[in-house]
C-alpha cells in the first residue's frame, strides 16, 4: 500500500521538549474508514501525537502527511480547512445557544469571502444541522439550550460542531470521560456511525471501550509505538502487559 492510501501518514515523527523526546521517531498509518485508538499510560505522549497532528505543538522532525500533503510546517487553521477536527477534553459549547444554534454557527462558511457574505441560515444548512443531529443522537433536542444538556449530551454536541465542518480525520481525547454507563454506550454507537466516511482517532482509557470500538489499536509507550493490532492480540502482548502492570 502506497502512503497516498492512507487518510494520516506519519512517519518518523519527533518532538523535543527541552532535550526530552516527548515524541521518538514515531511512525503511524491511518486507513481512510478507519476508527483507532491509541492507549498506553500517562506520559507515553499521545495528547501530544494529536497536538501535532492538528498543529498545536510543531514537530522537531519527521514527516505527518494528511490527504498526501504535509502537515508539519502549516498552521493549524489551514490544518481544519483540509478536513482536520479535533476534540479536547473539556466541552467547548456555547451554552447560552440552542443545540441548533450551536450546530449551525460551527457550519463552515468561510471558505470564501462571498461565502461569509451571503450567508444565510439556508436550506443547506439547515439540512446539514437535521443530519448531524440526527447522527448524535440530539434530532429531538435542537431548541433545547445547550446548557441544559446532560454531560455526555453536550460531548456528543461538540462532536457534532466538529461533524459539520465534514472533516475526514476526526480526533478525540477522552471522549468518555465522566460518562454514565448509558451514554457510554451510546458514545460507542456514535463512533460506529461516524467513522463511515472518516479516520476517526480516539485516546481512550476504558478497556472495556476500546474493546467494543477499536478497528485496531495502537499502544504508546515513552513516546514510541510499543504494539499494534486488534484489541486481543494488543492485550496479550507481553510487552503491553509489562508496561501496564509494571506502573
């Protein structure tokens, strides 16, 4: 398979921070339809692998090449332009706003100038918010003010303004993180759903997560790839149960 097949390449990826290699020459491949998550313990640097994905923190060397152009030294705006979503940990939702008003505000109109100009709640968009809604499972709560969502509900909110943007690589830390059991199995199904026509990356903690919706699973260790695989292959790995029960 050549790189252009992939949805993210990265390959020999480094980062330094003060002499410490946060990240080791690190090499990664994304399928197009994929849904991977990356685990392993604090500190082994996967917010940090995301972080230079999406252009936070600028790599000291290495390649990272999304839709066969590379990332590395672009800013991180143009990094969303080309279809690149990131989720942090904490919701950032406008919670004065309706679930409506949030989806449509984050529909992409600034494409081109005329774009911004004439933009209207159009036909389009409205389109587009129903579908999204529908596919985060809030179609019945648009009027709804976002403040008054459940936790889980206002992390399938911010999902769905990254899903208006249409992006093909979607990142997500944590997306469970204080969850009931319910919408953690509703987050599961979501992920499911939206890995359809995207590479969805997901840091995860929760085994028993991982497990209901990895594709295939990447183990990071002191900023390098440790294993690589579906979920029980990764788990009896020796390597992989030395590092998580040797901490």
């Amino acid at each position: 398979m050549s790189n252009t097949d992939f949805a993210l390449a990265v390959e020999d990826l480094t980062v330094s921070f003060d002499g410490f290699k946060a990240i080791d020459s690190l090499t990664l491949y994304i399928d197009r339809n994929e849904l991977r998550v990356i685990i392993g313990p604090n500190g082994a640097g996967k917010t940090t692998l995301l972080d230079l994905i999406c252009g936070k923190t600028r790599a000291t060397g290495g390649s990272i090449k999304f839709k066969n152009q590379e990332l590395s030294k672009m800013p991180e705006h143009q990094r969303v332009r080309l279809g690149i979503g990131r989720k942090f940990q904490t919701p950032s939702i406008y919670e004065n706003l309706s679930v409506f008003q949030n989806l449509e505000v984050s529909y992409p109109t600034g494409r081109s100038v005329w774009g911004a100009l004439a933009f209207k709640c159009s036909d389009e968009v409205k389109a587009r918010v129903q579908v999204v809604a529908e596919d985060i499972g809030l179609g019945d709560k648009l009027e709804m003010e976002a403040g008054l969502l459940s936790h889980g509900q206002k992390q399938w909110l911010e999902i769905g303004m990254l899903l208006m943007q249409e992006p093909e690589l979607l990142m997500l830390d944590e997306p469970i993180a204080g969850m009931s059991a319910r919408e953690r199995e509703l987050t599961a199904e979501l992920l499911q759903r939206i890995c359809k026509n995207r590479a969805v990356i997901v840091i995860e903690h929760d085994m028993e997560f991982v497990k209901r919706i990895a594709h295939k699973v990447t183990v990071m260790h002191q900023g390098k790839i440790l294993a690589e695989g579906p979920m029980d292959k990764v788990q009896s790995n020796p390597k992989v149960i030395d590092v998580y029960l040797g901490h």
